[in-house]
C-alpha cells in the first residue's frame, strides 16, 4: 500500500512550495492537483466557454484529455498531448479553474486520475479536497491556510519577480471571491477533514511549516 500525505488549503496558502520539499525529503512524488484543474481551465478558456455557463463546461470537459508525467522530478501536465505546464499560472486560468472546478462532470474525470496516481506510489498530493474526498484514508492529511492579505502579499511578490505588472489590493480581492468559491460550492467544497491536522503559515517560514508536517509523518 502507498504511502499518502494530503495537503489541502485556500489559494496562496503555500501548499505547492510545501508539498515540493516534502516530496523531495520523503522521496515521494508530488502531485499538484491545482494543476490538473488549470489545464481543463486552459481547454475551456481555448474553446471561448464562459466561466459562469456550467452546461457547456459539463459537454465541453469531455474532449479534453488532461495526463501527467514526472520529468527531472517534476510534474508536467499535457492536454490533449501538449505539455502547458508554462501556460496555466495565470489569473485568467486560476480564475476559470476556480469557476468550472464546481462542475461535477470535470471533477468526477480529474478525481479517477488523482486516484490512480496515488495508488501506485507514494505521493504527497495538495489540493482542495484532497483529504476529504480524494483520499479519505490518506495517512497524514493537513489543512494549511494563511491569513488573506499574507498570502495575496506572496502571489504578488511571485508575480513582480516574473515581471509581471499587479495591484497587490486586487489580488487579495481576487483570492477572498476565490476562497469564498471553493468553499461554498455544491461538490467537495474546500474545508477541513474531521482527521487532518490544522496549520497556520501566517507567521511560519517554509522550513517551519515543512518540518512540522515531517514530524507529522513520524508520529
Ligand atoms: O491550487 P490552484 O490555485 O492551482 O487551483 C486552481 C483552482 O482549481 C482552485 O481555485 C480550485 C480548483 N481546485 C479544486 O477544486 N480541487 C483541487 N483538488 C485543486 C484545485
């Protein structure tokens, strides 16, 4: 049986950074989750879909096909054969992954995907619903959140060193409609499992929040 840590939280929590290092720590492979969504997303925005028409996201996700391979230790996700991996951290596509991850047709296809990876290896895999619904039995599963304004404050400082121009009250703005999204939509809402143990990396650095999960992984 794999060996399976489940790392869930709002946007810009730093679950992928965290996720990484454990990975690389544990020797598991890391599963982003985000990802997955970004690329239907990037399918969806292509095919000029609106964010709020949920019947053409329920026909239009069926003719995109979503794969992953781990290439120099990392996660490359294709569509439709193509690697977009340098496509999907925009907010345009963060935005249409939030809106058509409600859809149930595009999480049922992203969720066997997610399933299948984590039974045949060790994985550290973040998302939204990774301990609820994922994998309901995953060994150790976290919740990591961080204050609103820090966490628009680390996408900004991510966009300005890819040199891209941003508004650091429209990205906290920005990520409060998109928590507010994942948390209240119909299907595997974001929240916290009933068995996962609860972070808060408003005032903890990268190193701290990592081995506070290691230790979690010893217990
Ligand atoms: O983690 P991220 O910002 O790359 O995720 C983009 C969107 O995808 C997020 O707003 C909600 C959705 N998502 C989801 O619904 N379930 C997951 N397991 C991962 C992401």
């Amino acid at each position: 049986m794999s060996y399976r840590i489940a790392i869930d939280g709002p946007a810009g929590a730093g679950k992928s950074t965290i996720a990484k290092k454990i990975a690389k720590e544990k020797g598991f492979i890391y599963v982003d989750t985000g990802a997955m969504y970004r690329a239907m997303a990037l399918y969806l925005l292509r095919s000029g879909v609106e964010p709020a028409d949920g019947d053409e996201i329920a026909e239009k996700c069926k003719e995109a096909d979503i794969t992953i391979r781990y290439e120099k230790g990392g996660q490359v996700v294709f569509l439709n054969g193509e690697d977009v991996n340098g496509l999907i951290r925009t907010e345009e596509v963060g935005n249409m992954a939030s809106a058509s991850s409600a859809i149930p047709q595009v999480r049922q296809k992203l969720v066997e995907l997610q399933q299948r990876l984590a039974n045949s290896t060790d994985v550290v895999m973040d998302g939204r619903d990774i301990g609820t619904c994922v994998l309901p039995d995953a060994d150790v599963k976290v919740y990591l959140t961080a204050d609103s304004r820090v966490r628009a404050k680390r996408r900004y400082e991510e966009l300005v060193a890819r040199g891209e121009s941003c508004n650091l009250d429209r990205i906290e703005q920005d990520i409060i409609e998109r928590d507010k999204r994942d948390m209240t939509r119909e299907i595997s809402p974001l929240r916290q499992a009933a068995d996962a143990v609860l972070i808060d990396s408003s005032h903890m650095d990268i190193d701290e929040v990592v081995q506070a999960v290691i230790a979690l992984t010893e217990q």
